[in-house]
C-alpha cells in the first residue's frame, strides 16, 4: 500500500470524482461531523456496470452496511469491500437529492441542483447523465425505520468529526461522491466531505 497520497476537499453542496484500480483503498471523510456523501461507482471499462444498492443489500440480508460488508455492482460483481467503518451507520435505500427532492420534501423553489445534479455535473466528462444515476451509497446518512408500520425518518448523521470509512476497490472504478445538500441529511448545516486515495502498489 502507498503511504503517498492527499487530502482531497468536496466542497459544501458539490461533487467530485476519483478513479481507482485493483486494490485501491478509498477513505471517505467527515471532517466536521453530521454530514452526508453520496457515492456512485461505476466499471471504468463498462459504464453499464454500477453500484447496486438491490445487489448489495439483497446479498448482505440486512439494510445497515459495515466493516466486512461487500458492495456489489448491478451484474453481482465485487465492487468494493469495507475495511474499515468509524461511525458503522449508512444508508443504502434513499436517491441522490435532486432538485424535485427539494420542492416536494421542502417546498423549495430556487432550483437548486441537489447530489443528483451535483453527480451527472462531475460525470458529465465521462458521458454519464443524470438518468444514470443510481441510488447511491449514503456514507454516515442516518435514515431511522419504524419495525411495524415501515415509515423512516432521515436523522441527523451519528458522525463525528474525523469519522471515516475505507473502501477497498475489487475492480477498476470511476466513483464520484457529494457533500450532500438535503438539509435533513446533515441537520441542516452543510458542511465539506474529505477523501483520500491511496494506491495499491502492484
């Protein structure tokens, strides 16, 4: 494993995107605590081939993925595996906010992109559009569901400052990750999302 790597900053209600290899670890940061990254990946060979939340759960036979757990692709193929999870609360069930989240959850009317937007925008250079964005990977949302009725209520994020979780890539990978907007998603204060790549040494 390389020691070299950076720090890299996402800025409050933006994305951005990183490309993995074999063995790659990728660390996906909280720096402030009670903040939201919404991750997509996709087969960097074949863009067909993506992150499957029905695959994922479906196989782990639990809603709440942690160390150890494996994120399978649309085609049942390794994505990535948990090494290491901080904070042990995601979700995996709910979309990218988009600007249709905002005027039906909230009744807003500025138009804002939201992750889904902020997404298709940083894959736009790879000819991924929004349509293709699948439901991500919610790194540290906190989505509470009631056992007997079925409804769910998205809480502020159990992250704290510093709280991370490391993902091991099983295949060449284009990822893209938000600080996510939805106010509910990090109780109402936006704040950045830090990641890091560190490569494996073939």
């Amino acid at each position: 494993m390389n020691t070299d790597f950076t720090t890299v900053r996402i800025s409050p209600c933006s994305a951005q995107t990183a490309e993995l290899g074999v063995g790659d670890v990728l660390v996906i940061i909280d720096p402030n605590g009670q903040q939201v990254s919404d991750l997509v990946a996709f087969r960097r060979s074949d863009h067909e081939e993506y992150l499957s939340s029905g695959r994922s759960l479906d196989y782990a036979s639990r809603l709440w993925l942690t160390t150890g757990d494996v994120l399978y692709s649309n085609r049942s193929q390794p994505m990535f595996t948990i090494l290491e999870d901080s904070c042990g609360r995601h979700d995996f069930t709910l979309t990218p906010c988009s600007k249709d989240t905002f005027r039906i959850i909230y009744g807003e009317t500025e138009d804002r992109p939201g992750c889904e937007g902020n997404l298709a925008t940083a894959l736009a250079s790879y000819g991924i559009g929004v349509d293709r964005i699948p439901i991500a990977f919610n790194v540290f949302m906190h989505v509470a569901i009631n056992a007997k009725t079925g409804e769910f209520q998205v809480l502020p994020p159990l992250s704290k400052a510093g709280d991370f979780v490391r993902l091991q890539a099983e295949m060449p990978l284009l990822v893209a990750m938000t600080a996510c907007s939805a106010g509910q998603s990090n109780n109402f204060h936006y704040k950045p999302i830090d990641f890091q790549v560190v490569r494996y040494n073939h």
